[in-house]
C-alpha cells in the first residue's frame, strides 16, 4: 500500500541509517515482513538490521532472476492482479518500463535511456516471494499457452500496461 523512495545526489548522499530505521518499522507494521536484499548494494545495512532481528533475504540480480522478475510483473500487471497505490512515479514508470528479449529465452526490464526501472523492480521483489507462498497453498491451474492469444513476440517486447492498467481499483492512498 506505499513505496518508500530515497534519492540521493553527490552534493546530498541518502543517509543509510533512515533507511535502515525505515526498514525495521515496515517489518514491524507489516508482521515480521523479510526484506529483500541486493547483496552488492546493501551489505552492511542488512548485517545492522539482521543484527536488529529483521528478516532479511538475498536476492542477486543476474540475466535470469531480473527476467524472472519482469515475466512475473508483467503477468500480475497483465492479469489486473495488482493493487497499485495511486503513485504517479510509480504508475509513470510502469508505464514506460517493457519486457524484452535480449537473446532466444532471456528476457529482461528495459527502460528509455531517460526512464528509470528502479520502483518497477522493487515492486516485482515484492511480488514475486508472495506469489511464490500462494502457489504452495493452492494446486496448480491448468496451463495454457500464450502462444493462442498472442504471439510470443507481442508477449516479449510488450510494454508493461498504461495508467489504466496500473490503477488500483481501492482508490487506496499511499502514507508518506
């Protein structure tokens, strides 16, 4: 229901210890939540919150695991499974983020050279443990092919949805 964002800039660095205290009062809110971590960006803030009793998991972001994100982003954004807050950097960016194929089978989160992808990927971090729980408690749905419905083409290099598509149904206003 809200994303937390800090922009840093080389006059103004992001003060790692309001993250690290930003973190520990989400997992609080949220019951206990793990926070998903990129090993290479954010070691020692997540040796601090570890050292805190927060839950952390690394995630290492390689040609396959940031594919994997944006078929799985793409996918909830497609099927209107997503409850978006009424973000518009957020819903800007969804908007201008696509899925590409780099090579037969690899697919990856692109962006115009002036876009970012930054609150895309972070929503798809999110996304996909939760999925990934939900999938356990429940049988498998019969599969289909994408193939029927659209080309594979279309499906690779389609953008990720427009405002409408990302729009929350709820109306929900994210705190911040």
């Amino acid at each position: 229901d809200r994303m937390f964002v800090w922009s840093g800039s080389r006059a103004k660095a992001v003060q790692l210890s309001a993250v690290g205290e930003t973190l520990q009062l989400a997992t609080r809110r949220y019951n206990a939540a793990r926070v998903i971590f990129d090993p290479y960006q954010a070691a020692d803030l997540t040796q601090r919150l570890k050292a805190r009793g927060v839950s952390t998991t690394e995630f290492t972001f390689s040609s396959s695991s940031v594919g994997r994100l944006g078929s799985v982003l793409h996918l909830l954004l497609r099927n209107r499974q997503l409850a978006l807050p009424d973000d518009d950097a957020l819903l800007n960016e969804l908007a201008n983020v696509r899925l590409r194929e780099t090579s037969p089978g690899v697919l990856r989160i692109d962006h115009d050279p002036d876009q970012h992808d930054d609150r895309a990927i972070a929503l798809a971090l999110a996304a996909q443990p939760l999925l990934e729980r939900a999938s356990l408690r429940r049988p498998p749905l019969p599969s289909r092919s994408l193939g029927s419905r659209r080309g594979a083409s279309d499906f690779r290099q389609s953008r990720f949805g427009g405002k409408q598509a990302a729009r929350s149904s709820s109306g929900a206003q994210p705190r911040r």
